[in-house]
C-alpha cells in the first residue's frame, strides 16, 4: 500500500476476471487509443489517491499477464470464475490489506473513469465513513462503488454472477451518494456493440450531451408519458404511446434522440421539475439505475399514475429505501408495482400494452370521477 498518498487507507479492486462471453475474445486486451481496455483503467486508478492496487484475474490469465505490465499491483486469481463475479469480489476483498478501511470495486471494462472520479469517492469516505459510496452522474448511480471495511463479511457470502448490488436492498440507509462530473461512470463495454459505440479514445467526450433535447414543436394540452430508462419496454411504450396521443418523454442519459424518433423528448438528467407540469404519467425502467429516485420524483411531482418495473425483490428494496426517506406507506401503495394489467404479458410489446392498457383505465376512472 502506498502510505504516501492521501487515500492510502482505501484500496482499489480491478475486477478482470470475466470470459467476455459477449465480446467473443479477452475484452480486457481489445485496444482503445492504442493501449489495451484494462491498461487504461489500471492507468486511471494508478493516478488516483487510491493506496494498494489489486488485479484479479480469471479467464486468459496467462494471455493478460504477458500483454500487461503489472509492477506495483497484486496480482490475484480467481480459480473459480467461472462461478461469475461474487466470486471475483470474494477473491479482491481476500487479497486486500488488513489496514485497508475501505475499498473501491473497479470494473475492468469501464476505462473512462476519470481519477478525480475516484479521489472525490475516497475524500467522501474519509470525510463521511458510509458503508457504501455510489458516484451520480446528472441523477443516475453509476460504478465504481467503494465499500467500507464493515461490509465486507456480507460480501464474502456473495455466490453466483452478482456484484456489490446484491447487498445494497439490506443497506438501504448505509448507502450514500456522490454526484461526479464524470460521464465516465456510466459507460462500460459489455459488448461488441458497446465497444463500436464507446470504443473510441474521446467517448467520453461525445456522450457529454445536453441535458434535453426535444422536437422544434410539440403538441399543447396531450398527457405526459415520462419514461425512465432505455431497454425494448421503454422503446415499445415509447411508440405506444403516441398512437396513443401522448406527449413521451424518454429519460436517459446516454440516449440520442435519433435512437428513438417516437420520442418527443429526451431528457439527459434526473430532474422532472424540467417538465411542463401536465397530466404526468410515469414508467420507471430503469433497471436499478435510478429506480428510487425517478419513483420518489414522481410521487413529488404528484404525478396520477407511478409504475416501476421491477421484480417483486426489487420493488420490495426500492419501497424500503423509500420509507426509510420519509415517503409513507400510502404514497408507497400508489406506485404500480407490478406494472400493467395482468394479461400475462411476456414481450416488450406486450408489456408496453399492459401498462399503457392500466394508464388508459386509470385516466377513463379519474374521468368519471370528476365533476
């Protein structure tokens, strides 16, 4: 541990241990502005407060040691990678130095993390001792998660392919969170296509949009749909819902609007006060991004229809959290949770019908209810 910087106490785990089954060869060597994805990231973190540097290892061990310099880090591999990432975490935390305090769960595929990223983290924790630190990037949680000394027996128990996530639902209050100017968070290459669309030495750069984009003229008086998120329900309600008549709004931070043309607007950062203040109809999807906080936005905003979609586990952690915040059990009992009518949907289309069938049934109610 390098007790000469600042952060010495906080130590750094590069997970690089993972078989790229979705890349179709070792991602941690694909190169990036003529340095491989994991060189740039243990270029980041070496440029950081953090102290001690562990590396682990798994698939292609022995093809990644002989491309990548590793003076200064300890080296770990992980026997059982296979088993998917608790197991890499379960290996880093056993490697880590027992004066570490804390430590900073890097991913080996996310190379646009700045330092400064990291040393806003390690202050934080030095400054406020959370047991669990997420960066935010316009509203949105992102990686690396850095994760006090007192959670580590929890993590130790993690199996299978999951990550810090598995403990956050059970840590609800313990869990802070850091804004970062840093686009850097979000992006991580999983894929071939993420590595054509990230792939490139200024993407960061590129994926710096602005914070809304809309079209030159939009519809007055139409409902609002607001839909948090990017995966095919949130494109399928997308163009449902202006058949529909609604006025869609697509809230995400790396979406170009081109990517979408059924929405009349792309909102880039958490914040629905920047919405006209019409009938607001919310669907939140966004896969734990921002989960807890797109559905006590729109419980503020006093929208009529809230709806998350999320397992019945992740609805469980997001209500909790919630409460923990303040937010009643009444208000709680108004989000949709299951989302949509129950006609047993499978495909995104499906159901984006069902929860825009539910939003119709619900406005028909409201209709006649009123004076």
């Amino acid at each position: 541990m390098d007790t000469n910087k600042q952060g010495a106490r906080v130590a750094a785990i590069v997970l690089a241990a993972g078989m790229s089954r979705r890349m179709g060869a070792p991602k941690q060597l694909l190169r990036l502005g003529g340095k491989t994805l994991l060189e740039r990231t243990l270029e980041n973190v070496g440029a950081s407060q953090a102290g001690e540097v562990v590396l682990v290892l798994g698939a292609d061990a022995e093809e990644i040691q002989k491309q990548i310099s590793t003076p200064g880090l300890k080296v770990v591999i992980n026997p059982y990678y296979q088993q998917g990432m608790g197991s890499s975490l379960r290996t880093g935390l056993s490697a880590v130095s027992p004066r570490a305090q804390a430590a900073l769960v890097v991913l080996a595929d996310q190379p646009f993390v700045s330092p400064a990223t990291l040393d806003a983290l390690i202050a934080y924790h030095r400054a406020a001792s959370p047991q669990i630190a997420i960066p935010l990037y316009r509203g949105f949680r992102g990686n690396p998660v850095l994760l006090d000394r007192s959670v580590f027996p929890e993590l130790m128990t993690l199996s299978g392919d999951v990550g810090c996530r598995a403990i956050f639902g059970s840590h609800t209050e313990g869990i802070h969170k850091v804004p970062v100017d840093d686009i850097g968070v979000l992006l991580d290459i999983d894929t071939a296509e993420d590595f054509r669309e990230f792939g490139a030495e200024d993407a960061a750069v590129s994926f710096h949009l602005p914070e809304m984009e809309s079209r030159e003229e939009l519809p007055a008086g139409q409902p609002e749909l607001i839909i948090v998120g990017r995966d095919p329900v949130v494109r399928a309600l997308a163009r449902l819902g202006r058949v529909l008549n609604f006025t869609v709004t697509v809230v995400d931070p790396l979406l170009r609007r081109g990517e979408l043309p059924e929405a009349d607007r792309v909102l880039r950062v958490l914040d629905f006060s920047r919405l006209p203040q019409a009938d607001r109809f919310v669907v939140v999807a966004s896969r734990g991004q921002c989960d807890e906080e797109a559905v006590e936005q729109a419980l503020a905003g006093k929208a009529a229809y809230v709806a998350l979609l999320a397992n019945k586990k992740r609805a469980q952690e997001v209500f909790a959290s919630l409460g923990n915040k303040g937010v009643s059990s009444e208000r709680l009992r108004e989000v949709h949770a299951p989302a949509g009518l129950q006609i047993g949907a499978e495909t995104p289309e499906e159901i984006a019908l069902s929860i825009l069938g539910e939003i119709v049934a619900e406005r028909k109610h409201a209709a006649r209810l009123s004076p």
